[in-house]
C-alpha cells in the first residue's frame, strides 16, 4: 500500500485566506475555489461583486487542474496553438487560473480562480498554493 498526503481543513482555510488576501491586496473581485485531488469542493469564497459566472468558472479551473495534474492554462494553450479536438472533451475548463496544489510528488487538490484577467486568476491561485506548500 501507499501513503498518500491529504489537504486537511486548515490548509484549506490557510489557502483561501492567501488567496483572497491577494486578490483584495490588488483590487480584484473574483471567486475562488479549492478542491481535492479528485476534483471534490473543500472550501470556496465569491467575493463581494464577484460575477456569479465566475463561481462557475474558478470550480471547473479548480477540477481540470486538479484531475490533469496540472495547470489549467496546459489546454488553454493547446487549444490556441491550433488542437481544437480538446475542445470535445466534457467537464475540461480550458482558463488559465487552475493550479494544481503538489506536495511532495503527489496532487493533493487544486485552487481555481475567475473573476479578473486569467494571469491574474493564475496570481491568485499561485497564493494559495504557496500557503500550503509553505506549511508542509
């Protein structure tokens, strides 16, 4: 058998604080999501004004990162650089915005954020990271 690292509750609230203070710190409005490894929602925030869209969105960004293992913009620029075939392919969020959280060598979850510019949701998402891989 295989041990495996899992996100507990206070990694969650320890990554949707940073992330949310990033956001605040520039300005932007946007919604952020956090999921597990097999893209199930841990915790959420939709910040005042936030468009309910973007709810939506940082969940489907948060889960494409999370099941591929990798960040969300991977598809978005496969997409761009001409191979539309992805686009076929259900329950993908091709955004840039969703960040796999690794620890380790293993994907324990993904933040996804939408709301404002995708490098910006990527800013964001790349906070919230950073605060748990920083308490591992």
């Amino acid at each position: 058998m295989k041990s495996r690292v899992a996100l507990e509750a206070d990694d969650v609230q320890a990554a949707l604080d940073a992330a949310r203070a990033e956001a605040m710190k520039n300005g932007w409005v946007v919604s952020i999501a956090l999921v597990d490894d097999g893209g199930h929602l841990l915790g959420f925030i939709r910040l005042t004004d936030a468009a309910p869209l973007s709810a939506r969105i940082s969940v489907g960004k948060a889960r494409t990162a999370a099941l591929s293992r990798r960040e969300s913009k991977t598809y978005e620029d496969v997409v761009k650089n001409g191979r539309t075939a992805f686009l076929s392919v259900s329950d993908l969020t091709m955004l840039e915005g969703g960040v796999p959280i690794v620890v380790g060598e293993q994907c324990v979850g993904a933040l996804g954020v939408s709301g404002v510019k995708s490098d910006q949701d990527a800013q964001i998402a790349n906070a919230g990271v950073k605060a748990i891989v920083e308490r591992t």
